[in-house]
C-alpha cells in the first residue's frame, strides 16, 4: 500500500522492470503516465494499465521540460516521478 498518492510518472517506460511497475501502481489506483521513444511498446502498455502516453527522449532536455507542462496539464500535480 502507497501512501495517498495519486499520480506516477515512469521515464524510460516499456518493458523490464519500469513496465512492471507500471502494472502495480495502476493496480493501486494509481494514475499513470508512460515517457519513452518506443511508441509501440508505450500504447501496449498504456491500454493494459490505461495510462497516459509521452513519448519524449530523456537525453533532450527541452522535450524533457516540455513533457513535464503537459503531464502536469493532464495528469495534474505529479506525486512519483521513476527514472
């Protein structure tokens, strides 16, 4: 059990380990949003654990700082941020 949080945002979202989490957090009611460049993988996941997409590249840092204003317009006030 998490604490009252309410929204995560998994960087680097997919597969592995960063996809598994996606699963529990959306399992725990958790709204989710996916950052990665592999738009195949990121819809996969989303339409299992219906979370919201982004697909940026981490290593550029204006689609970064651009990724963070429309998760914050989507999502709201970001609780968890994984990278």
């Amino acid at each position: 059990m998490l604490p009252d949080y309410k929204t995560a945002l998994i960087i680097g979202a997919g597969v592995g380990i960063s996809a598994s989490l996606a699963r529990a957090l959306s399992r725990e009611g958790l709204q989710v949003g996916l950052v990665g460049r592999n738009p195949t993988r990121l819809q996969e996941l989303a339409r299992e654990t219906r979370a919201v997409v982004f697909q940026t590249d981490a290593s550029d840092a204006t689609a970064v700082s651009q990724m963070f204003k429309d998760a914050d317009a989507k999502l709201g006030e970001i609780d968890v941020v994984v990278y």
